[in-house]
C-alpha cells in the first residue's frame, strides 16, 4: 500500500514490496486494474466526474494561487487588487457552472441556481476568497471551488434546473482579518453579526473599512451594510468544505471528515507603555523597559495556557479546575511591534496580538481574566502602563447534528465509490482553527466537511491536498445536493 504517515492511503495500491507474481499475470493485473480506473472515471452510471471535480478544480485552485499581492508569495486581504482580481474570475466559473452572479456591499462574491419551489428556503455553501500572508492555496479556495464544482456537475447533467430549493455559493471576501485584524466581515455581515461602528476599524496606514469600500465603488454606509444582512427565514442551512488545518485525518488514512464543532476564539492587542530612553546611559534599575515588560507577560500567557490548572480555581467552594476540562486550549502571540525600533533605543513602547481558543467558552473566558490580572499586576510591578483591547470574540460552534449525518452519508457513499472497498466510519472531529461557518451558525444551522491535508500543515506555501481528495470533497458535495437538494438521488 502506499504509504501516509505511517497509514495507507485510501485510494492507492500497489503490490507489496517482496511479492513474487509472473510477470504476465502483472500485466493482466495492471490492465484490469486500468479497465476499472476508466470505468470508475467514465462510465455515466458511476457519476464519479473527475473532468470536472478532478482536474478542473484542481486547475482553478492553482489559478487562483497565482494571483497575490506579494511577489514570491500568496497573500490576498481584504478587497486589496488581487482579492477584486480573484472575485472577478471566481464569477467567470460561477457563471459557466450555470448561476447567476452579482457581489454584495462588503465585497462577498453570490452565485445563486433558483429552484422550482420558489418559497424554499435556500442552502448556503461557502468558504472566503481572502488569505494569510505566505499562504497555501487551499484554505478557503478548495471549499469555494468544490461547490462551483459540484453545481457545475448537475448543470451538466440537467440537473441544476430541478431543484427543490435555491443553492446559493458565497466566496466570503474576508476571513483571516489580516488586513483589519477582526475576522469574518464577510459572512458576520451576512449574519448580521457586523456592527455599523466596525466600519470605522482601520489597518495600519490608517485606511478604515468605510474608506477600503469606497474605494472599491461600494457605499461604505451603515444602511448598505444592513442591505448584505440574510433574513434567517429565508435560509435552510450553511454547509463549508474546508481542509483540516492539523494531521489527525492523515494519521486515520482518511481523506474526509465531518465537524461537530469549532473552537471559540479571543483576539487581544495589548499595549505596553514604558520610558523611551538612551539605550547606553540609563541604569538598568531605573529603566521602564517596555519590551521586557512585554517579553514577560507573553512568557506568562505560555506559561498559564500549557498548565491552567495551575493558576485557575472554577470557585473556592467547588475546588479547582480539572486539567481535561481545558483540552483543546490553545494560547498564541503571532504578532509584536515596538517604538521606535531601533536597536540602540529603549523602546518606549510595545504591542502584542494574543489569539487564545478552547472548545469550551467558560474555560476560554476564565484563561482570558486570569491572563488580564496577570498583564495588570506585572505592568504595576514594573512600573509600565498597559491596556488590553477585545479585538474579536467568537464563542464555540456545534454543528448541526442532520446536517452532520447528511454530510456523514455523503461522505461515506463517496469513499465507498472511489476506493471500492468497505470503509470505517467517517471520522467526526473538532476544530480548533475558526471559520465562516462561525459567523453563519448566527443565522442558520451550520454543517462542515474537513478534507486531508499533508502533515496538517496549513497557513504556508507546504498546504497541500491531493487531487484525488479535492475529487473527493466535491463528489460529496455532490452526494449531499443529489440526496437532498435535487430530488434525484445518485445510486448508492
């Protein structure tokens, strides 16, 4: 079997290393093997459409990549000259898989099939078109190309027309909040999570998110904004396909897995004022050294995010907390900046972004009082100022449990069709990283399906999926629209 960390992989075999087969017999293998790769590839009464779920996916997610804003590497921010570029191809595939098109007031990209009932509530699949910076090319991108993918299948197939609800595809125009560092302004204003008052954050040159849009020919206004809200009524449900972003489906040797939950998140700034000074003429005891100041405190987060059972008691009369209780719980500074910045100059002042996420959201409040009590007292002790600004909370997600085993059958059904084996049971896991689906559970229920990544690295150029599982996730998006959506279901 070919091997993955250790597991085999699903959809490939060879013979074993030693085995002794004449070599005619090899020959007559590898020819039925070939015969039954073309059936599963072509053959109409398998609808396994790899031409369009395969090769042309996997071609548009490397068009995709290729357009950034930084020479060297992928980095696309919110409505920055890359994103716009990205959208206006993004409609040019919404529009050849049969919808129709148009982009939102916050810069969302819609490709919407109507159904015949006209009343019925409409199905939601989406992902963001945004990145990191240095990303890989899969996060977000795969989910949004799966779906175009997917809906370009039943169109080709006389399919797209007969639905029994509007299916509605949604490239969110931002995710990661490089740019404005408050995630979700895409999918939170379509929830209706996005209070008119952010649209005055503004990113380090200055430029507000009111500014960016106008800049982009959109109103900027409080009202437009209230125009990208859904109405709930309106909306059946949300369903994201999105790779995993860690290693556990690799180590399983699956290549698909259903979420039952995200993690919650708190984004923090804090800011550390001390005494700018001469770096070679003032005492070390009378210093107001903002950076080791700084420099402490983020020691102190590690410290308090690795061992919380250490420094955290639940109430005096229930005791402390147990150290399961806080599984999942992670703590991270990624970004920091100083002033003046020169190495020959005491800083005078410091920032830090702190990112700290657990499955559960009292934990997560608990980590982030403890760690506010803490910046406090060592800010005190050194005679330094602090502040500590919310820049983004996101409480925990439970998926939907139908949507879950919808999504679950689909994906078994998909892996039962491309391997030709019995498989385990889809593995059902959670999340730590966040996604639009975040947001969207504000206004509808919410259903995801991870996809395998190499070594779960993600946020680097290193992402990777294979072809063979970006064909996976759109035939399962492809399952779930025949099962419940068209009314025709595919054979099992």
């Amino acid at each position: 079997m070919a091997v993955v960390s250790g597991k085999s992989s699903l959809f490939y075999s060879v013979p074993a290393k030693n085995a002794s087969v004449p070599s005619l017999s090899i020959a007559l293998i590898l020819l039925l093997v070939a015969g039954l790769e073309a059936e599963s590839v072509d053959d109409g009464r398998n609808q396994l459409f790899a031409g369009i779920l395969r090769d042309e996916a996997v071609e548009r997610i490397n068009q995709l990549a290729k357009i950034s804003d930084a020479d060297g590497y992928l980095e696309r921010t919110f409505l920055s000259s890359a994103s716009v570029k990205a959208a206006q191809l993004i409609i040019e595939w919404m529009r050849d898989a049969g919808l129709r098109t148009w982009v939102d007031q916050m810069g969302n990209v819609h490709g919407r099939s109507e159904a015949l009932n006209t009343t019925a509530e409409t199905l939601l699949i989406g992902s963001h078109a945004d990145t990191v910076v240095d990303a890989g090319k899969f996060d977000g991108s795969l989910g949004i190309i799966c779906a175009i993918s997917a809906l370009k299948v039943l169109k080709t197939n006389g399919k797209l027309h007969k639905l029994s609800r509007p299916v509605e595809v949604i490239a969110f125009s931002d995710e990661e909040g490089v740019r404005f560092q408050s995630t979700f302004l895409g999918s939170a204003a379509i929830a209706g999570q996005l209070p008119a008052s952010a649209l005055r954050t503004s990113d380090k040159n200055g430029a507000t998110i009111q500014d960016v849009l106008k800049e982009n020919s959109f109103e900027g206004s409080d009202a437009s904004l209230l125009q990208v809200k859904y109405d709930p009524e309106s909306v059946w449900g949300y369903i994201e396909v999105h790779i995993e972003q860690g290693p556990v489906l690799e180590s399983l040797g699956s290549p698909l897995g259903i979420v039952k939950g995200i993690a919650g998140q708190t984004r923090l700034k804090v800011k550390v004022s001390g005494s700018q000074g001469h770096a070679g003429t003032v005492p070390m005891l009378m210093r107001q050294d903002s950076m080791v100041a700084a420099a402490e405190l983020i020691v102190n987060l590690e410290s308090l995010c690795k061992y919380p059972d250490r420094a955290l008691t639940y109430k005096e009369q229930c005791g402390s907390y147990k150290k399961e209780s806080f599984s999942g719980l992670v703590c991270t500074v990624g970004e920091i900046s100083s002033w003046p910045g020169a190495s020959n100059v005491i800083p005078g002042q410091v920032n830090f972004t702190v990112d700290i996420r657990a499955m559960d959201d009292d934990d997560r409040g608990a980590i982030v009082t403890e760690f506010s009590r803490q910046v406090y007292q060592i800010c005190d002790n050194r005679m330094v100022n602090c502040t500590i600004e919310h820049k983004h909370t996101a409480e925990a997600v439970h998926c939907d449990s139908e949507l879950s085993q919808q999504l679950k059958q689909a994906a078994h059904s998909t892996v039962k069709k491309m391997s030709r084996k019995i498989q385990d049971e889809v593995p059902v896991l959670m999340s730590g990283a966040g996604h639009d689906a975040m947001a969207m559970s504000h206004l509808t229920k919410v259903g995801m399906l991870f996809v395998r990544c190499r070594g779960g690295v993600s946020h680097s150029p290193d992402e990777y999926v294979s072809d063979n599982d970006v064909w996976a996730a759109g035939l399962v998006l492809l399952h779930f629209l025949d099962q419940h959506v068209s009314g025709d279901c595919m054979s099992s």
